[in-house]
C-alpha cells in the first residue's frame, strides 16, 4: 500500500500501541537486545537497545534507551524529569525522546540547557518527523493505521498466500478492486492482484455456469494505471533465467491457440468455447537442467492491454515491466520466447475467433 503522512494518525491508537510502533520501527532501524520494558511505573526507559559499530580500527557496542511518549499537546519538561534522572543513573550512550506530538517550548528550554552537561546524547523525534519515518515502512502503517477493512483484507489474503499458499477468491479480489483506488495501491499489491487474477481466470470464467457474476473488466482499472505507470525497461531477475526453464501450466491465448491447433486443426467447432483473452500466464520452471536443489517455481504473466505489452514476473518478489506502443509484430522484445509463428498464430486467432485484430 501507498501512504501519506494525513494516514498517520497517532490519536488513533492507544499510548501502548505507540509504544509497540516504536519498539517496531527501532527493530527495523537494525538494534539489537532490544527489551521492552511494559509496564511499571513512569520511571527509567520504556526501551531499551543496543547497536554496534564496526570499522577497521575499532568496534563498539553502544547502549541506547527509547522514551515513548504519546501525547496530543506538547510534553512538558516534568514529564520527562525521571527519564533524565534514570538515564544519569545508568549511563547510556543515547537517550531518544519519541513524541506522538511535540516537545513543549519549556522543554526543549529545559533540555538545551542540560544536554551540554550530559555524557549522552539526547535525541528528540517528534511526531512530524516520526511521521516521515513510518512511510519508508508502508507495513507498519498498514498494521497501526489502515483504516478501512479493504486495506486489511489485502493484507490478510497475502499473507494466507505467503504462509499457506492460498490464493484469493474472485469474490475478494473484486471486493479490493471496487473499493480501493488503484493509486493507493503499490506496484507489488497490483502485481499481486493481476496475477493472482489471470492465473485463476479459468476457474474463475467456468463459476459463471453457477454464479453468473464474473466480470473479466474488473480488473481494467489496475492495467489503466499500470499503463500509465513509469516502470523499468526490463525484467532483471528473469533475465537471469532466460536460457533455463521450462513451461509447467497456465492458462491463456497462447493455450487457446495450441489447444484449437491440436484438436481441430483448420476446423472450428462452434461447441468449442473460445474466450478471447488477451493475456497468457505461465508457471515457470526455474533450472531445470540443474540438481533438484536449484529448482524453482516462478510466475511469469503477459498482458496485452490497449497499446501496451505488460510484463510481470515472480520469484520471492515481484517485478514488471511496460513497454509502449506495443505491436504484435514487436513480440521478440518480450522476455518469453513465443515461437517464431506467433504473429500469424495469434493473428488468425484474433480474427476468427475474436472478430477482431
């Protein structure tokens, strides 16, 4: 998901939330040790961390304490007089002030004054600043912050599709779709969602037989914004696969093309049920001319969409690539080989069958 600072809304959760979202953002900061010390009276250091510092000449372990303090006014400098008193007790290398809001004027006066005479350093992370810290890690704003039940289904169903291998209903991929805008959405929820769509699409076209309710232009907002997105040229990590892997299953034009060339040749059956589509996705076999041990399965999706080819590929992470003013006979520029008769193959499949080029 994409946010904004306005999505960050301290009063929103409670003084231990904060506290939890902090000892959160110092784990992603890379400290080690951390404790944290819930509970208690309003003495010494809600946090404590250590951090190391290495280089060529010396190596050190520093002792830092975290001071939460969630307020919607400023914090007075009484509030903070028993954190000093412990830090000068215990003798840390930092003392960190983290502030929902913001340090009231006699504080900082306060703590200007004493921090000359102090052997650590004071720190004072305000909500503001706290703010632009939490947008490099768009997760815990999701976990603290999302708002509506949409962003948290999105959340839930990857993490089902990371632990469990399941992937999402078209009931809730419709249901995310409808009511999430797709700028709100980073490049790698669209991914997921575009391919977690096409690779169902079969299943998905055949509950029309008992549903009636599948829309295949549900997901036209997301390839509208995609087209417009600025990407990179090229699929990176795929590259690296380009000569090494087979193709285990999918679904797609490229299976309706062999499927029509297999089973009638140059006869068409109007009882064969032909869909049209416009994209092909592929599982991938990832080296398998290696031992067993380099094996992997991948994702590789291609989306013809207006006049753009799109290109998304997934190992571990997804990347995806755009290229404008596509054209059929333009198809050796994609990552995946189609074969040489692919333009006449798909040309003929397109006007017959689809009535159209």
């Amino acid at each position: 998901m994409i946010y904004k600072k306005e999505d960050i809304k301290f009063e929103t959760i409670s003084p231990r939330a904060f506290e939890n979202l902090c000892y959160d953002l110092i784990i992603k900061y890379g400290y080690n040790d951390v404790i944290w010390r819930k509970g208690g009276a309003d003495d010494g250091r809600d946090i404590e961390a250590k951090l190391g510092f290495n280089n060529a000449i010396k190596s050190k372990q520093t002792k830092w304490f975290f001071e939460c303090k969630h307020y919607t006014k400023g914090v007075p400098p009484e509030h903070l007089f028993s954190k000093v008193a412990w830090a000068d007790a215990e003798n840390p290398d930092f003392l960190i002030i983290f502030c929902s809001s913001y340090i009231s004027n006699n504080a900082r006066t306060w703590l200007d004054k004493i921090s000359m005479y102090k052997s650590y350093e004071i720190v004072v992370i305000e909500g503001e600043e706290i703010k632009e810290r939490l947008l490099n890690y768009p997760e815990l704003v999701e976990i603290y912050f999302s708002n509506t039940r949409y962003e948290k289904l999105l959340t839930d169903i990857k993490d089902f599709k990371i632990k469990f291998n399941i992937e999402p209903s078209y009931e809730l991929i419709k249901e995310i779709i409808t009511n999430i805008k797709p700028e709100k959405l980073d490049i790698h929820d669209i991914c997921f969602l575009l391919v977690s769509f096409h690779k169902q699409y079969n299943d998905f076209y055949l509950r029309n037989d008992r549903y009636g309710d599948f829309i295949p232009e549900i997901i036209d907002p997301l390839l509208q914004f995609v087209k417009n997105y600025c990407l990179k040229d090229d699929l990176k990590i795929f590259k690296n696969y380009n000569d090494n892997y087979d193709w285990l299953d999918g679904c797609g034009f490229m299976f309706e093309i062999e499927n029509l060339h297999y089973s009638y040749k140059d006869e068409y059956d109007e009882e064969w049920d032909i869909k049209c589509l416009n994209f092909n996705h592929y599982v991938l076999h990832l080296n398998p001319k290696k031992s067993q041990d380099h094996w992997k399965l991948a994702d590789y999706l291609l989306i013809f969409y207006k006049d753009v080819a799109i290109e998304i590929f997934y190992l571990e992470s997804y990347e995806i690539r755009v290229i404008k003013d596509f054209k059929i006979e333009d198809y050796k520029k994609l990552n995946i080989d189609l074969g040489d008769d692919f333009v006449k193959d798909f040309t003929d499949y397109k006007f017959k069958f689809c009535g159209c080029l």
